[in-house]
C-alpha cells in the first residue's frame, strides 16, 4: 500500500516568530531518529504530516490521551530535534512539520513517517 | 551528492545459525530508528552496507575505538532492534544487515544510512 501523501498548506501572513529551533544546516539524522523513537512522536508528526487542516495546530488537536505537561514535553523533543516548527498564539503553542527542511536534508525520512502505522 | 550503493553479496553455504533476531513481520519502526539514534550504531550500519568486504564481519573489522564491552552491547542493541543479523563463530560473532528484511518493511530508510555522514 502506498504512503498517504504530505498536504502542504501556505504560510498565512502575520504568523508569530517560530520559537527556537536548530537551523537547516544543524539537522543530524541520529537526533531526529531518537526523536522519533518514541510511538506517540511519530504518530504526532504522521498526524501533522497526512491531515493537516489548518496552517499549525495546537496539541489539542491531537486527541492524545496524556497529561498536557507530557504532551508539551513530547513537542519540545520533537522541535528541539528540528522536526517540528512551533509558534506561540497567546497561550497556545501551535506547530507544523518543517517539510521543506526535512526533505532537503533526509530525503525519503517523511515517506517512511507517513507509511507508519501503530502496532 | 547521491548517496553510495548497498554492497549485496551471495549468502556462503554451511552458515551458523543466526542468533535470536526479531522476525521481518515484528519489526517495528520506531525501535529501528530508536537503535539508529547513537552516531556510533549509525556509523556501524553504514559500513556493512557501504564497504563490506565479506558477508559478514566480526567487530574487530569496523576499526573502532571502543572498548569490547561497549561494542558487543551495541551490536546487540541492532540486532535486536532487527537491522543486523549475528552468527556465532567459534567465539566471535559476525555480522551483516538485513537488506531485504529492511528494505521490504521499510523503503527508504537503508539511503537514509548510506546518505548519512558524520559530523
């Protein structure tokens, strides 16, 4: 069975400054393969990756059934690791997947995201 | 820059069994990544499948500078997580990748390895 695809949305005018992240050219494989070692990490990012609505979501969107402390540490692994960017709305932190990024530096790392499906 | 070809070569007659592995239908993407998620397990990986030499090598071949102990848990931790296959011979233990296992479950994701580079 084939990979769903990657929907990709336009970046919305006025967005807030991304919070820190490593730059493109400080991405290393090992660090976003641990980052993705986690069940509920890859499926945060497959979830980003293949039904995406909106330009960036906050985790409420998810429907994860975990404490907001653990999910808050889960994004932060994920964007320290520059999978994910994160952009702060008020209160609310909101994130997309840094496709471009992803693609120029490990190509085929976002088929093998969205190919996986939970055990 | 393209990444460097896999090295296939023909399985010998009269191997050893192979030691407990997971079978190709239990592997499990995030322990993968997860096992890759160690520069020195990467680099490891990357060797057999760019450079090898015969069909499988005792970890003496990978010329690396760590104590025994240390390698001999992380050949364990790959196989285990399914990318190596160990045979036992007489009292060392050799290894090789599982190309096709990898490559059936998980296309893409042996370029990832060989396209990888240390930094």
């Amino acid at each position: 069975m084939a990979a769903p695809a990657v929907r990709e949305l336009p970046e919305p005018p006025g967005l807030p400054q991304p919070l820190p992240e490593p730059p493109v050219g400080e991405l290393r494989l090992e660090t976003v393969l641990g980052a993705l070692s986690d069940p509920l990490r890859i499926r945060i990012v497959r979830k980003l990756l293949v039904e995406r609505e909106q330009f960036d979501h906050p985790c409420g969107w998810f429907g994860l059934d975990r404490p907001k402390s653990s999910l808050t540490h889960h994004f932060k692994a994920l964007r320290e690791a520059g999978l994910i960017r994160q952009r702060q709305y008020g209160l609310e932190r909101r994130s997309h997947v840094r496709v471009a990024d992803l693609e120029a530096r490990f190509p085929g790392l976002l088929n093998l995201i969205t190919a996986w499906t939970p055990s």
